[in-house]
C-alpha cells in the first residue's frame, strides 16, 4: 500500500525512491510483522484462553506432553494475519504472483482453521475427516499449480527443473509440473504440521527454511546477482521477498510465546500455512529440489511416519520408537529441549549447505 501511495511521489519528494527498494520494504515488512506480534501476542493467548479454545493431547503421544493440555492453540491466527498486515502494508500490490502466493497461503491457514475449530471447539478428537482435508489442500494447491502454469514469472524456466549444484536445468516437465507442484506443495504442507509437535520446532525450523529462502529469492530477482551466481534470472521474483520476510518477522513474534514452555501452539491454522507457503515460494524461484536439502529436517519427519507406518501395516513391527522422529528422540530419554535446539542446529547447517549451492563453476 505504501508501494502504491508514496512511490509515484517521488519525483516530488526523493525520499520517497525509498519504497521502490525491495530491500527496504523486505525489512521493514519484517520488523512490521514481528512488532505487531509481540504487541499482540498476550492479548490474543489471553483471548484463546477465554474461549477455551485449548490443546487436545492425545493419549498414544509421550506421556511428558499430558501437562500440555489445554495451551491455547490456534496461534497461526495470530501469525499470519500479522503477516497479512505487513504485506498489505509493505508489499508491491500490483504483482499478481505476490497476489496469488498470498491468497493460497491464507487458504491453507483457513484449511488449518476449520480442522483445528473441529477438534478444540467442537471437541471432535481427529477433527476433520482426513478425506476432506486433503481434498481442499488438492483444490488450494492446483489453483495455484495452474495459475503458475498460465501466468508464469519467467516463461522460459517456468516448468524447469533444476538441481542444487548445477547450473543448468535437469528437465523441463512442460504440463506435468503442474501434478508434480501440486504433490510438492502438499508434500511440505504436511511434513511441517506433522513436524509441529515440540514446542517451538516447527517455528524455529520454519524461520530458518523462510529466511534461506528470502536471500535466494532476491537475488533470483536481480540480473547481476543472478547471473553472477550462476542462478536462473526470474523478474519480479525478488517482490516476493516481501512475502518470506511478513512470515519471518510474524514467526520471531510467535516463537517468543512458542518455545518451551510454551503458551501457544500454532495448530494447524498456522502449519498448514507456513507449509504451504515455503513450498510455493520455493516453485516460484524454482528452487523445488533446493528445498529437499533446506527443509530436511520437514522431509525426515514425514518420511519417518511414512516408514513406519509402512512398516507396521507390513511386518507388524516398528522402525521408531514413536513417529513422527522427534517422539522417537524423546522415547530415548532426550528432553524436549534438547531435541528441538538440536533440530534447529541440523536446520542451520542444511541452510549453509543451501546457500553454498548458489555459485558452481
């Protein structure tokens, strides 16, 4: 909005050509989200707790998390419209990508919300039914796959694959990125709810992934950076570093009430989102396979479940203790903390892994 209203003023008044600075805005977008998190945060957990709209555990989770019961949850409310609030503020309102990463986003929270009012407020224990679940997340992720498909940012890499360390695409897929988008965006939406069950995990790792992200995506966006790093040139995609940076600043808010003890869980309102969110980010710099490496520790916790699920309709056997992998570290004896900061640091040196992709002679 400020894009919008103080930009074309600057012939005017030069200071102005500060708001034609992606960099800037990606900042301020940043420490916008944050503040009004923090601001809001008390008030809206006190908020939850008036309308008990608490944690449900369940019986079959480690017996240390029984003490958890009733933590408000729901936070990803709180998350992302601070988010919303700072991209609307901060972000350049005339870029249909910035529009359409934005709209789906806030369709995998509502998607989360609707579950999460299901199990804490109507008190139904597996909220909504699987089936219908993943029926809409098909629906939020193929509206998005086709507009990419119809409207791309850059029509002659649009459905290129490309690999970390080389510099040239592996495959074009042509109409089928638009299947393989749509597995990959449900894939991530899910692996970091199913992630989000130590306090501040998910979080943390999300804010790492997120801010990884946004360093790639602005220099996606700029042509000497692009081609000095041996990373394809998209136009216009460095406008999206508006969007990571809402939900960088939105989640530092959020961890501060989310780590351990927490006094807020995100629920599936928030996970669902922020899921979502990274996957589309990283199609619409064509970072997909990158993301893999990044979000590593998001694909080994659903592939844990997979396995042992897999495992036990097999063999009638176990490959974990408990699934998803973090309860398995936790049945060992590791505290709660322990595995989190441990997660995290994994997720950091994934993140410098990461980066080092970005230059390959």
């Amino acid at each position: 909005m400020l894009y919008w209203l103080l930009y074309p003023l600057k012939t005017d008044i030069p200071a102005f050509r500060i708001f034609g600075y992606v960099s800037f805005r990606a900042v301020m977008a940043t420490l916008t989200a944050m503040l009004i998190t923090f601001v809001l945060g008390p008030k809206f957990i006190r908020f939850l707790k008036k309308l008990k709209y608490g944690e449900k555990i369940r019986d079959d989770g480690p017996k240390s998390h029984h003490t958890k019961a009733g933590t408000p949850t729901m936070g990803g409310l709180l998350l992302i419209s601070s988010m919303s609030f700072s991209i609307l503020l901060w972000g350049n309102l005339n870029n249909k990508h910035v529009w359409v990463l934005w709209m789906t986003t806030l369709a995998f929270s509502f998607l989360g919300f609707a579950d999460d009012y299901k199990k804490s407020v109507k008190k139904i224990a597996m909220g909504m039914r699987g089936k219908t679940k993943f029926f809409w997340q098909l629906i939020i992720s193929l509206v998005f796959s086709v507009f990419i498909y119809l409207y791309p940012l850059s029509e002659s890499q649009n459905t290129n694959i490309y690999f970390p360390f080389l510099k040239d695409p592996v495959i074009d897929l042509g109409v089928l990125a638009v299947l393989f988008w749509v597995i990959f965006i449900n894939g991530f939406s899910n692996a970091v709810n199913l992630t989000d069950g130590l306090d501040g995990l998910a979080t943390g790792l999300s804010l790492i992934t997120l801010s990884t992200l946004s360093v790639i995506c602005y220099l996606t966006g700029v042509q000497e950076l692009a081609h000095y790093l041996l990373i394809p040139f998209i136009p216009e995609s460095n406008e999206l570093t508006i969007f990571l940076g809402s939900l960088v600043g939105a989640g530092i808010g959020f961890l501060w009430y989310n780590n351990h003890p927490a006094q807020v869980f995100m629920g599936d309102t928030g996970s669902l989102a922020l899921g979502g969110g990274i996957a589309m980010s990283a199609i619409l710099i064509k970072r997909e396979i990158l993301l893999f490496i990044l979000g590593g520790i998001f694909v080994a916790e659903a592939a844990s479940v997979i396995l042992q699920v897999g495992s036990y309709k097999l063999r009638k056997k176990r490959i974990f203790k408990m699934a998803p992998i973090h309860h398995h570290f936790e049945e060992l004896g590791w505290h709660e903390n322990k595995v989190v900061v441990r997660f995290w640091i994994i997720g950091i040196l994934l993140a410098l892994i990461s980066l080092s992709s970005l230059k390959i002679i």
